[in-house]
C-alpha cells in the first residue's frame, strides 16, 4: 500500500468516527457530554481535512 493509499484509508476512518460521534452526541441526553462528543468530532475532522490536504499533495497543512 503507498502513503497516499495509507493517508486516504486514515482519512477515510477518521471521517468515519466523526459520523460515530455526532450520531452519539445526537443520542446522548447529557448536555456536558454532547458538548464534549462534538468537541471531539470537529478535532477529528479538521485533523481529517489536513490528512486529506497531505494525501492530494498540498504542501502546505492547514493550521
């Protein structure tokens, strides 16, 4: 598997998780908690979208 191969599967699971967790967050009744669920589903998604930026070739990751 190439690294290009390797970063689209990475950013393929964390898109994944970030589905997991927003659906979770959707589900939980405890305010706190799906405050935190989102918190942590938007961390993995912009991760995500400097993994995918890696992946296509851009030089420049997203800060």
């Amino acid at each position: 598997m190439s690294d290009s191969d390797e970063l689209r599967s990475r950013v393929q699971q964390m898109r994944a998780k970030v589905k997991d967790l927003k659906a979770e967050a959707e589900r939980t009744t405890d305010p706190e908690e799906r405050r935190r669920l989102k918190e942590k589903a938007r961390q993995i998604e912009s991760e995500s979208e400097q993994v995918s930026g890696m992946a296509s070739g851009d030089i420049y990751p997203m800060e």
